[in-house]
C-alpha cells in the first residue's frame, strides 16, 4: 500500500517559525510534483505551494517570501518551511503527491491533513 505521512503541525505564536513533513512509502518508483495545500474553516482549499521533479517552484502571492517548500528524493520526502507565520495562516495543511507506481501509471495521493494554529 502506497501512501503519505505527515508531521509537523501544532500551535504557535504569531511571529515564530514552523516546519511540515510528508513522507511517501510503500512501492513507489518515483515522484513527479508534490504539494501543500491548506484549508481554513468556511473556506476552499487552496494551494500554497508546489514543486516539480526537476526542482521548480511555485507559491501562493500569501505566503511568498515567508515560505519554503523543498523535497529530498533519496527520502521520498517533501518539506514546508513557514515562517514569520500569521494568524490567518490557521488551517488544515494537506501534503499531495503525484506517484509513480510503475511505466505509464501515477496515482495521484493526498495526506491526511495536519492542523496549524497561530494564535496568541
């Protein structure tokens, strides 16, 4: 069974630094773009940011200059690095992955969602 395994969340104050984990396991060969997203209650999920294969990134204009996205494929893992966090960054954060099961066949692959307060 394929699947990701997230890690990180939590509460902290407004101000402070955060860091998300995602892990793939199981049978995988590869990883094509991975992803977080996040979503706060009464609204859509959004993307918050996104990187390729070949290391391209991609942020939402909210989080641009606060946020780092970076992946490590020896570990099949990705990482969100959040800084100089806000409260209206408070939402469910959610890990996607594009796998490679084998020649011609991805499975498009979602965490389970790890919560992120930042209050006072």
């Amino acid at each position: 069974q394929v699947q990701l395994v997230e890690s990180g969340g939590g509460l902290v104050q407004p101000g402070e630094s955060l860091r998300l984990s995602c892990a793939a396991s199981g049978s995988i060969f590869g990883i094509n773009a991975m992803g977080w997203y996040r979503q706060a209650p009464g609204k859509q999920r959004e993307l918050v940011a996104v990187i390729t294969s070949g290391g391209s990134t991609n942020y939402a204009d909210s989080v641009k200059g606060r946020f780092t996205i970076s992946r490590d494929n020896t570990k099949n893992a990705a990482y969100l690095y959040m800084n100089s966090l806000k409260p209206e960054d408070t939402a469910v954060y959610y890990c996607n992955a594009d796998l490679i099961l084998d020649v011609g066949w991805s499975y498009d692959c979602w965490g389970q969602g790890t919560q992120v307060t930042v209050s006072s």
